[in-house]
C-alpha cells in the first residue's frame, strides 16, 4: 500500500498564463486529479464511492508558491494523507520540479467525507480509512525520484 503517491508530468502550454509560468488553476487541478489517482489505486474509485452512497468533498485548498513552472518542465506531484478526523482528513501535496531538484510549491486541501444523498458529513468509515497510511512531508520527500 503506498503511503506516498507519485505522478510525473510535462507542463503543457496551455496551462501557461499570460505571466508565462503556469496558473494557478492548474495546480489545484493536478492536486484533485492525483487525489482521485491515489484513491483509485488504493480500491476507492469513483464507482465504489458512487455505490456506497458518499465521498469526498472539498473544504479548503491552501498552496504555497515558492517558485515558478514553465512549459515544458518535468514536475514530480506527490500526495498523502496526513491524517483522519472523525469526517474529514488533510491531504499534503509536494510539486517537485526535477531539473533543478526544487520543490516549486507545497499545498493541501481538506477533504470532508460526506452522504451524496444528503450533502451532510459522515464519520470516515474503517475500510475507507485503513486503505491509507497517514504519512508526514519528510517521508514524501523522500519519496522523489533519484
């Protein structure tokens, strides 16, 4: 079971704003499509959430920029869960960029396990929670490609 998953990827221009580094909206879309990616191979998909009756649904992103991408580079996205509330539970995000090894910008969203149904939240069940091991930043970065 992977505490840490990893997605490399090009930066593709169209994801460039009119500043020339990469916009904002990107980051928190590569954040929910690795999040999705983490759980699907963890066994959660979307069907299994669907057919369950709940998922997840966002409180809050936070990112931290700490420096720019461009089109074309080569960024290394981890994700993990840094822990579990009795509804909701931080996930971390780490964007590497691997030709100069810098870590371009850190981020987290707040998830909240809630009943589609009903839009209230539920307490995380077992089985969703012992698909993931919780795990800390210094434990992803470790996790980088050599």
């Amino acid at each position: 079971m992977p505490q840490i998953h990893v997605r490399s990827l090009t930066v593709p221009p169209g994801a460039i704003d009119v500043l020339g580094h990469v916009n904002n909206l990107e980051y928190i879309r590569w954040m929910q499509e690795i999040a999705t990616e983490h759980s699907a191979v963890q066994g959660w998909t979307l069907e299994r959430y669907v057919a369950l009756g709940a998922g997840w649904f966002v409180r809050r992103h936070a990112i931290e920029y700490l420096r720019p991408a461009f089109a074309g580079d080569v960024l290394t996205i981890l994700t993990w869960v840094e822990s579990f509330g009795r509804s909701s539970s931080p996930r971390r995000y780490l964007f590497h960029r691997a030709r100069d090894a810098q870590v371009l910008a850190r981020a987290e969203t707040l998830w909240v396990f809630v009943s589609y149904a009903t839009g209230a939240p539920l307490r995380i069940p077992a089985e969703l929670r012992s698909a993931f091991e919780v795990a800390t930043e210094a434990e992803a970065l470790c996790a980088l490609p050599a």
